[in-house]
C-alpha cells in the first residue's frame, strides 16, 4: 500500500543532478519518498540525469554558496532528510579555483548545519554529508587498508575542505545532538560521471572508438578503490535509517590502476593493449595494429598525487548490512557501453 501524502518522508537532496544525485533520487521515490532537489540555474539543461525522473521531482533553484537562498529552501521545504551530494570535486580544478573549492566543499555544509539548528529542526531533520577518500592523501601503499579511524593527510585542496567539513559536521553532531553523518567514500563511478572524469574520459574515448587522437592522460599507475555509485547511493540511505548517527567507510576493498582500467575498457571492444616506454614517454599501443591509443600528458599530473586509496567498509559492512554488489570488471564494461550510446 502507498503512503498518504502526510505519511511519506520528505527528503531535500543537494546535488540532485550529479550521478550520486541522480541515483539517490531513484531509489528514494522507490522507497516512496517526497524528493526536492536543488539545481543550479544554468544558460543550458544540464538535468540529464533525472530527466528520466524529472516530473516525480520537486526542483528548487539554489547554489550552496547561496547562504539565505539554502535558508530559504530548507525553511520551505521541511525534510526530514537532507542529503548533501553537492561539491566542487575535481581534484585538479581545485588548485585552480581554491576559494570556490572552500566556499562550496566548507561553508556550504556549514550554511546547511546552521539552516537546520537555526529553523529549530535539530531533531526533526537528518543530515548527511559525502566525504571523501582523497582525505587520506598518501598514508598507505596499498598495505594498509583505510578505515574511519585511519589518520587523514589530504593532499590536495579538495582534500582540505572535505576533511574541514566533515569536522564541521562531526561538530555540530556533538555539540547540538543534531543526526549528522559523514561517509568517506572511495572513488565509484558510472555512466553517468561527468566526462570530465578520468574514468569517463576513457570509457567515452573507447566506447566512440573515433581514434584519430590518441588519449591523453596523466599517472597511469595511481591505484584506486573503484565501486559503483548506485551501490554507495544505497549504503548512504541505510546510514540516514539509524537510530544513531556515525561515520562510515564505502569501499570495496580492491585497488586497481588506472592502466587497468585502460586495459579493461579497450578489451570490451576486443582490443589488446600493450604499453611500451616509460614515465612522460609510455604510450598504448593497438597489440595487432601497432597504432598509439594512449598518450602520457604532463598536464594531466596532480601537484600532489596519491598513489593508492583502497578501503575498508566492514563497519559499513557490519552496522549497515551494506557491500558493493557490481564488480570493478561490471563498472567498466557499462561505462562503455553506454559510452557507445553516449
């Protein structure tokens, strides 16, 4: 049986249009939901991925740095969750544009804790908050596996304001009684990453298969955690469904190179890499043809890179009943395929 209207949990989702955004948004009108989301105003669409869903949805014009407009919005809006997905979080770009980086990552979390104590919603609104793995920077080699209790080192600018809003949160938890959780996410992705994205710039380049260029990329032996965000979107509602709120790691315990993500993607258009040469000179050569499909790009080198994330959600695992069911060799193979289509 349906809820009634008066029944249903209202839930405002920050980031609503993002791939996280998207599938979360998914999964809380199957769970019977009401759902507001917050997008940006923008000269063109960029809804594409809720279009599917667009007319189920409640859409507010907001920004998170817009401190009186998210004010306004939580104020109207009422929920009983929020879900804050929204981020300025490209690793790179945020050496390039480091006060937007605070101004989004930082005080828009801290615009969103003050909205719900200041609107005497304490304890009537649940908070969630995405962190991220790039908070560890470099403390492991691959031998360690990062947990909540893992030292954090952020190495970069989008680092730093994830790891300072997450001691915001971690904050206000404390000191108001307010139901606020962080999740550490490790890298997932999907089809519907922002090309952007070192790993929906290969899958497009392989699933197009239009190889007048060859790909260009940056450190082909980072190693990273990679899930897929529809399973993560799900272990963040599970962490609003407790009667207490806690930190929590989601991974899936396996690392993999960017190499390897080459290797897999070029494979599932039946092509066989082979690399050749060394550091700012290895290229990816086509094993039958010979022709380079893949270039190293200085350009595309961090100013600190982390060598290796990888993650360790057995708290996730055994407090939430959650773990990642889609496999890293899955990810991939939908990326591009759905990058034929793209």
């Amino acid at each position: 049986m349906e809820l009634s209207k008066e029944n249903k949990k209202i839930a405002l989702l920050v980031g609503i249009t993002g791939q996280d955004g998207s599938f979360l948004a998914e999964l809380l009108l199957e769970k019977g939901y009401i759902v507001h989301g917050i997008i940006r105003r923008s000269a063109t669409f960029n809804t594409q991925n809720i279009d599917h869903i667009f007319d189920k949805l409640h859409l507010h014009h907001g920004d998170i740095t817009d401190s009186m407009n998210i004010f306004n919005i939580i104020s109207k809006v009422r929920p009983c969750e929020i879900y804050n997905l929204s981020a300025m979080s490209h690793v790179k770009v945020s050496h390039d544009i480091e006060n937007y980086t605070f101004q989004t990552n930082t005080l828009g979390v801290l615009t969103i804790l003050q909205s719900v104590k200041n609107l005497g919603m304490e304890k009537t609104c649940k908070i969630y908050q995405a962190s991220t793995s790039e908070q560890f920077g470099n403390t492991s080699d691959g031998s360690v596996i990062l947990n909540e209790e893992s030292p954090q080192r952020p190495v970069s600018v989008y680092g730093i304001s994830k790891m300072a809003a997450e001691h915001l949160c971690n904050m206000y938890r404390d000191a108001y009684g307010m139901f606020v959780v962080n999740s550490l996410l490790f890298n997932h992705e999907s089809p519907r990453r922002g090309g952007t994205f070192v790993t929906q710039k290969i899958a497009r380049y392989v699933g197009k298969a239009n190889f007048s260029k060859p790909l260009q990329l940056g450190n082909l032996n980072a190693t990273r955690d990679w899930g897929h965000s529809r399973d993560y979107v799900y272990g963040i509602w599970l962490m609003l469904q407790k009667d207490k709120p806690d930190n929590y790691v989601l991974a899936t315990g396996e690392t993999h190179s960017v190499r390897e993500f080459v290797e897999l993607a070029f494979e599932e258009i039946g092509i066989k890499i082979e690399w050749c040469g060394s550091g700012i000179d290895e290229v990816g050569i086509n094993s039958l043809t010979g022709e380079t499909l893949v270039q190293v790009n200085k350009k595309y080198y961090r100013d600190i890179d982390i060598e290796c994330l990888i993650g360790d959600a057995s708290k996730a695992k055994r407090e939430l009943g959650w773990e990642p069911k889609i496999t890293f060799k899955e990810l991939v193979s939908e990326m591009v395929i759905s990058a034929k289509l793209f």
